[in-house]
C-alpha cells in the first residue's frame, strides 16, 4: 500500500487552503522564497496566465526553461512540457500543479509502437512535434513545435526522407507548405479534431468582417477555410498585427485571455465544436489551478522526472532544433 509519503508526492492528496489566504500573493513570496519561476502555456486558465513569469507557447517556453536561473520551474502546463523542461534543465526541480495533466496527442504515439513504425523507414530521418513522450523525443533526429516545423523541415537537403510525428493534420500541413513527402504518424489532438466546419461557416455568415484563425492541428477541412494558419503565438501576434476588429480563433480558447489583453476594444470569438460540449477547452491543461499551483509551490511535490538515459537522448533533438530556430531568427 502506498505511504501518506508517497502519494503525497505523486500529487494525489488533497490539501485544503485557508480561504482568507490571497493566492497571488503567497505564490509571489514562495517563488522567492524558493527561487522559483512560473512558466506557464497560453492555454491555461487566465489567473495562472496572470500570475506567470513567462507566457509562451512550446518553443517559448522550451527556450526559457533552457536559460532561466532560477533552482525551481514550475511548469502550468501538461507533462510532456514538464518533461521537456527537465530534460533541458535537468540541474532543477520541475513541478506540475497536476501530475494528471496529461496529452491527448502525446497519448496517441506510444513509444512501443512508433519504434515498431520508425524500423519500416530505416533510411528516414525522424523528426517529432514537441508535443510527445520524452522517449519518444529520445528516438528522434529534431524536435519541432508548430512555430518552426516549416523551417525545420526546409532545413533539411530535398532527398532527406523524414517520418512525422505524432501530429498527423500538423504533418500534413507541413508537407504542403515545403512540397516535401513526409512519412506521417497517424495521431492528433483531440482539442483541434473537434471544430465543425459547418458551424464555423455559419458563425462567419454572422460575422462577415471576422477573420478565421487556425492552429495547423486543425484538420485540413478547417484549415482550408482559414485566413491565417499558424502557432498559438502566431495567432497572437496576427490578431495584433491585423487591422480586422473580430476574430474566430480555432485553438484551445486560452489563447483568448492574452488576444483580449493585447488587443482592447477588439473582439474573439472561439471556433464552435462538432457538438455543444466545451470542448475546445484542453481538459488536460485546465486540470492545473491556482490552488493547485500554490500546493505545488508551498510543497515542492508534484515533481516531474525524468531518467537520465532519457535526458541524455532526448536533449540532442531539442537542442537542434533550439539552434535551427535560432537561425531562422525564430
Ligand atoms: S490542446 Fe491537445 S495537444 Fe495541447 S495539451 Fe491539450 S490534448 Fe495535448
């Protein structure tokens, strides 16, 4: 049977919190009491985006977690994101404010099965979104994330053969930006498989001047009614940019808070799912609260880890694709 201890540090304990306790203030004096940074994704909840040291998207956030100083990464995100700052950062303690949050797509490329998959293509060069396992990273040439798959696959000489994976609407949306013949894992996300194309060609009847923005997970029936395809921050940076003063955003609705902020007076409206559920909302990445955030702070548990064969191997494509970004200026 598992000790108080040892659930205590899978995360699986419940603590309760003094009501009267202002969160935001005690997370500010644990992270300096315990030299800790907050990174967070733009798809969690907007008082976890608030209280954030560092607001980005994959390749941002793997970016700052390969430099930050600090002895503590909090990471309001989903495991595979944690895995990656760890191995990145392996010196540090990484915490997850919900040890469950986990990945639809991660979860669609067991590393058993793609390794089945990748011995099929002995002459191909292995290139996986950053959104996977960390062993599966470790059976990989480059990391990619959705702000540099493009480049990251122009990068390499036209006869190179490649395999995708796991994200296969990301893979072939790359493969139609570089002309090239990628080998794709079948996987996807189930947050970016939800949008109705017919629901959102009604939404834009209603809203004639809106432009339609995508996240190249979308599948391709989606994205060819787009006006912009491109990363979460490439999105962000779009509603900004674009003299349009009304978006449909077809990206986890996160993204919604920093858009709002960065765009006063405009407007954004989240693409409508194939049915009435909410489910453009990541049920992964809104596991993590604010409470939750202040336990793993005050606690130093739940703590993600990662062995260090695995760091070892993994570390080499990140890195690579941390200097074929740095090169496009990314
Ligand atoms: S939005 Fe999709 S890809 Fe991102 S964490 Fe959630 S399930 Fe995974």
């Amino acid at each position: 049977m598992d000790t108080l201890e040892e659930l205590n540090r899978r995360g699986f304990v419940e603590e309760s919190i003094d009501p009267t306790l202002d969160l935001f203030d005690e997370i500010e004096k644990l992270k300096k009491e315990k030299n800790a940074i907050v990174l967070a994704h733009y798809y969690q909840e907007p008082d976890i985006q608030d209280i954030a040291d560092y607001i980005g998207d994959s390749l941002g956030l793997s970016q700052e977690a390969a430099k930050t100083e600090a002895d503590v990464i909090v990471f309001a995100g989903v495991h595979f994101m944690a895995e990656t700052a760890k191995i990145l950062s392996p010196e540090k303690t990484v915490l997850l404010p919900d040890v469950k949050a986990g990945c639809s797509l991660a979860d669609s490329c067991p590393p058993h099965l793609f390794k089945k998959f990748k011995e099929k293509y002995p002459d191909h060069l292995v290139i996986t979104y950053v959104n996977c396992t960390a062993e599966l990273k470790a059976m990989s040439d480059i990391v990619c994330t959705s702000t540099n798959a493009v480049q990251i696959v122009e990068s390499l000489p036209k006869e190179q053969k490649i395999i995708f994976g796991p994200d296969k609407n990301l893979g072939a949306w790359v493969a139609k930006k570089t002309g090239r013949d990628l080998v794709l894992w079948n996987g996807a996300c189930m947050v970016h498989e939800i949008f109705s194309r017919e629901k959102i060609t009604k939404l834009k009847e209603r809203h004639p001047n809106a432009k339609f923005i995508a996240h190249p997970e979308c599948e391709e029936a989606v994205l060819q009614m787009a006006d912009y395809i491109g990363s979460t921050t490439g999105l962000l940076n779009y509603s900004v940019k674009s003299d349009a003063m009304e978006f449909i955003v077809a990206t986890e609705s996160g993204i919604i808070h920093q858009m709002e902020k960065a765009n006063p007076g405009k407007t954004f409206i989240p693409a409508p799912p194939n049915n009435n559920c909410a489910c453009n909302d990541c049920p992964y990445m809104k596991r993590n609260t604010l409470e939750k955030l202040y336990l793993c702070l005050k606690n130093g548990t739940p703590e993600v880890t990662v062995p260090a064969d695995i760091i070892a191997a993994a570390r080499k494509p990140i890195e690579r694709m941390l200097e074929i970004s740095a090169s496009f200026g990314l």
